[in-house]
C-alpha cells in the first residue's frame, strides 16, 4: 500500500510483499513464453573481407516455461532470478563472395540449443530509511539494478556449407568473428523479448512500479561450431572451427591449421625475408617450398645446425628441404610440458663440389620425430620450443640405406631448428581479434581432444 507521511516533501511508505509479487511473477512468465514463439529477430548482417553474411529469420522454435525465483532482500528490495530450462533458436544464414567473374552464393542453417540460461535482476523502489520507504509522490519510482544473463552448457551447430565461399585467406575472419556475431544476434533477442515486458508494474491495487526493463546482457560463454563439404575448388582451411570465447573461467581458441593455412604461414614467411628458401617448382606454389640452409663462405647455415652441416659434407655444401603438409596438421600449445610427436613428407637434397662439378644427393623415406614440448601464451600470440628427443629416418631406397645414420641426426637438428627458430620464432598468432592471457590455445584435428600434436608426413627423398 502507499501511505501518505505528512511531511514536505510529500511521499509513499510502501511495503512489498510476496501476495503482491506472486500474481506478477506468474502473468510475466506467461507473456514471455507467449512471446517468444510470436515473431523472429531481424536480419543481421556482417562483412568480413569480401564475403558477405546474412542472418535470416533467427527465431526461438522451443522455449521450456521460464523458472521465476525472487527474494526480498529487504521491504523496498526485490531480486529476481529467471531460469530458461531450454531454448532452441533457429535460423538461416547465406554468404556471398564476388569474384573477378562472378559471385558465389550459398546458404546454410543455425541450430542453437540453450539449457539452463539465467538472468538476475534486481529492483529497488525509493530509498529505505530508519525503517521507513521514501518515494516522490508525483512519480513512484524504481530503481533497476542490472541485468546479468549467464548460459551454460550451451551448443550451437552449424551446417554451413555458405563458409565454402569464403577464400582460404578470408576463413580465419570468418571462425573469429562468428563467435562475435552470435553472441550480438542472441543479445538482441533477448533484449527484444524482455523489453515487452509490461512498462507498468503493479505491486497492488494502490502503488504501481513505472519503469522499463532494459537489461545489459552478457554471455557467459558462447561456443560456435560449424562444419563444411569438402569443395572442388575450395581449400578448407578453417574448418570446422569450435570457438570458445568464455569471459569466465578458462579462454581458448581451438581451430584446424591445415595443410592450407601451414604452408601459407610459410609463404609468408618466404615474401617476409623471414625464411630463405626457394619455391619448388609447381602450378600452384603456395602449396610447398624448399627450405635452403646454405653455408656460404660463413659457415653458417641455420641456427645450431652451422657446425653439423660442414662436418659432414664439407664447407661447401647446400642443404635444401621441401617441406609439405598434404593433410590436416594440428598443434595443441598448453602451459604445462606435453609431448611432441610430428612426421613429414619432405625431400632433402644435399649438393656439393666433388670432382670439380656439384652433385646432388637425394634422399626419400619417412621422418618422425617426438620429443616434450614447452609452450605458453602471451597476450595475442603462442609461444613454444620443442626438443626433440628421438627421430627416426627411414629410407626407401636400398642403394642409399646406409646414408641413414649420417641423415638422420643431420636431420634431427634440421627440424628442431627449423620449427624453433622459424616457425615458431616469432610465435604464433592467435585468431583476428583474440586475446588470450594465462589460459591455452588448442590447434586440433576436426575439434577433437587428441594430445598435443605437430603432425606433418614427410619423405627424405633419394636418388643418386
């Protein structure tokens, strides 16, 4: 009730009680079940390089009936807390991409399901003192503290077979910025749905509530997970991706490094002045690359493999190594030591003067190493240095079998330095946009919980 006090300024004493509240409470759970199901949110729209993504039609397709739970915290204050058992939100998305000759379209679906999502909200009317609840008699109002929304256990799944249009170079943005995307559609259904909630509030038959609900919403943890077709044409470097952007807890990133993305790092490590190595010769370059460590005069060649090289095969020699990744690579950096393991398809030529003339020995078969791995992230990047603890080299060829050990610590050292001190000098660069500090950063195969791995396949090629 509103209870006049008789003194200047004039104002209310007013008491809430739960008789008042339990009708209210009931009459929002079922305006907001009956909303949800009325009408979709609008069309969301992103641009990220030169593909262009549509949101179409997100709608909440099931909505178990909202728990409501309030306590008094006090005669003028009141904290609710509302309870979503589960949500399923549907929808579409089309992605676009123009070319030089044409523009590539494609369309796939969105299935978010939400289980045990909750908002508080807190409400409190006047001010509360010496016993006695103060309000302005012209306009009795509340205050409304903010709005917290918390999701856990969530999953959405893409079919998105629209992220084909995205160019290799476009799908970094793309994984990165989908977590980012969601997180605002799923934001703004949710305000839009509360904001119907009635502006006047009623508390009893004497003493109405005026103000509008207009909650902050934040995501506790938004995970995204799409999957594509294998696509003539399409390189997949991305995919799938599963982004975990959680402000709470542990952050990581876990995506797919390709053989793609892999040999594109070297690339650009190449255009850089990073890595001095030539192109081997192929139609479509980007996919390997020969790495020359080359004495010269120096006697320098690669980091701790310049007194390795000389010892073996003169001060003279050349050493090329072609490395390729034919299939999805993956790399797991956590902040505790984990084990190495890697393999690789590679060539190694080893070329000399002897005789007066260079010769070339080329040697083939299988590489794999393993050893700990110590790694940690910094801000925006991953840092690592592997040791490799044992190689293994097998050649093929029996005219050449013996050449093994004499290769196989040259090789050894080759690789170590070579991820070390190139590929992971610098470090590795986490996703556009994210940054992670004293949590991990997981590179694995289709998203699954394999140890760390660095897992390339590659022969030591040889003729004579």
């Amino acid at each position: 009730m509103c209870e006049a006090l008789g003194s200047s300024p004039p104002g209310y004493s007013v008491q809430i009680t739960r008789a008042g509240l339990d009708p209210l409470i009931n009459g929002i759970a079922n305006l907001s079940e009956a909303y949800a199901k009325k009408s979709p949110a609008p069309d969301a729209t992103m641009d990220i390089s030169n593909v262009h993504l549509i949101f179409k039609g997100m709608s909440i397709s099931t909505l178990e009936r909202p728990a409501f739970v309030y306590t008094l915290q006090a005669p003028n204050k009141l904290l609710t807390k509302v309870t979503l058992p589960k949500v399923i939100i549907k929808g579409l998305f089309q992605a676009s991409r123009r070319t030089q000759f044409e523009t590539q379209e494609d369309q796939g679906n969105v299935d978010f399901t939400l289980v045990n999502a909750t908002l508080t909200q807190s409400v409190t009317l006047g001010t509360f003192e010496n016993g006695i609840l103060r309000v302005d008699q012209r306009d009795c109002k509340a205050t409304l503290g903010s709005t917290n929304v918390a999701i856990q256990n969530n999953q959405q799944s893409f079919s998105a077979d629209a992220v084909r249009a995205a160019a290799p170079a476009e799908r970094q943005l793309l994984a990165t910025n989908l977590c980012n995307v969601l997180t605002q559609l799923l934001t703004k259904k949710v305000d839009r749905a509360l904001a119907q909630l009635p502006s006047v509030l009623s508390f009893s038959n004497n003493v109405s509530l005026k103000g509008q609900l207009t909650p902050a919403f934040t995501v506790d943890s938004v995970k995204v997970n799409f999957s594509e077709e294998s696509i003539t044409g399409f390189a997949s470097a991305w995919a799938p991706v599963l982004c975990d952007t959680s402000v709470a807890g542990s952050p990581q990133a876990i995506l797919t490094v390709s053989d793609v993305t892999f040999n594109k790092l070297l690339y650009l490590d190449y255009k850089s002045g990073l890595l001095n190595f030539t192109l081997s010769p192929s139609s479509a370059p980007i996919l390997y690359q020969k790495i020359t460590l080359d004495c010269g005069e120096s006697g320098v060649c690669l980091g701790n493999v310049d007194k390795k090289l000389p010892e073996r095969f003169g001060k003279d020699a050349k050493v090329e190594l072609q490395m390729e990744a034919p299939m999805a690579s993956t790399l797991e950096f956590k902040e505790s030591s984990t084990a190495m393991t890697a393999s690789w398809r590679a060539t190694v030529y080893i070329t000399k003067n002897q005789e007066g003339a260079p010769r070339t020995l080329v040697a083939s078969g299988a590489v794999s190493a393993s050893g700990p791995l110590q790694a940690n992230i910094q801000g925006e990047k991953a840092y690592g240095r592997v040791n490799i603890a044992e190689l293994k080299l097998k050649v093929d060829q029996p005219e050449v079998q013996s050449w093994d050990q004499d290769a196989q610590s040259l090789f050894k050292d080759i690789v170590q330095t070579y991820i070390n001190d190139f590929f992971l000098k610098d470090g590795l660069s986490l996703p556009s946009g994210l940054s992670v500090e004293n949590a991990s950063i997981k590179f694995s195969p289709h998203c699954g919980k394999a140890p760390f791995s660095l897992d390339y396949t590659g022969i030591l090629s040889s003729e004579e």
